[in-house]
C-alpha cells in the first residue's frame, strides 16, 4: 500500500464514544436490578443458600452471553423471505416470556424433600 493509500484514523472524541456505548447502559441497568432482585427472592424469600443463588445467577449470565454468541452468528449466515432476525424474534421471544414466570414463580415447579431442603441450605 502505498502512502497515499493509506488510511488516516481520526481520533473519536469521548463524546462519541460515550453516545456509541449509551444504548447499552439501559438493558445493562435492567440486568443489574434483575440480578439484584432474583438475589434476594432466593435468599430472603425462598431461603436458599446464597452461594447456590449466586451461582445460580451466574449461570444465567453465561447462558445469556453464549446464546447472544451463537443466535447473532446463526442470525447473520441464514437469511429467510422474513429477514434475517424477525423469524429468530417470532420463536423466541414466548420463550423469553415463559422463562421470566418459570424464573420468578420458583415454588410452582420446584418440589423438595426434607432431604433435598437440608442439603441446600433451604
């Protein structure tokens, strides 16, 4: 490449950089209460230990970052006569709401023995 092929990169302003990561900042805020909230609920309400509602919370996060991963990567190579994500939007996003009950409403499918209670802590 010659000199007057070259690139020139201008230096982005904190400005920019700042409006470019601001629409992270409500979905992040979203995550950080929900983590908050499911903490308490497992500990507080439901009794739990809280290091088993920590990793269970953890879990969650790296479910969350593998399945952004791998549905943007499948997302961007498949292309259908509805678009590249509506398809992907139609079938999850019951899912995604099914989910939230299931994750709130733990007594509605979590039976335990006295055994079990004892063993985590609950």
């Amino acid at each position: 490449m010659s000199e007057s092929e070259e690139i020139i990169r201008e230096q982005t302003s904190n400005i920019k950089k700042l409006l470019f990561g601001s629409p992270r900042l409500g979905t992040s805020i979203v995550l950080g209460i929900e983590g908050w909230a499911l903490l308490t609920l497992y500990t507080s309400g439901y009794g739990l230990h809280p290091f088993l509602a920590g990793l269970a919370i953890t879990m969650g996060y790296l479910t969350i970052a593998l399945s952004q991963f791998l549905l943007g990567w499948i997302s961007d190579a498949k292309y259908t006569k509805w678009g590249r994500r509506k398809p992907y939007i139609i079938v999850f996003a019951p899912l995604l709401g099914i989910s939230i009950i299931f994750l709130l409403l733990l007594d509605w499918y979590l039976i335990l023995t006295i055994q079990e209670r004892f063993f985590y802590g609950c």
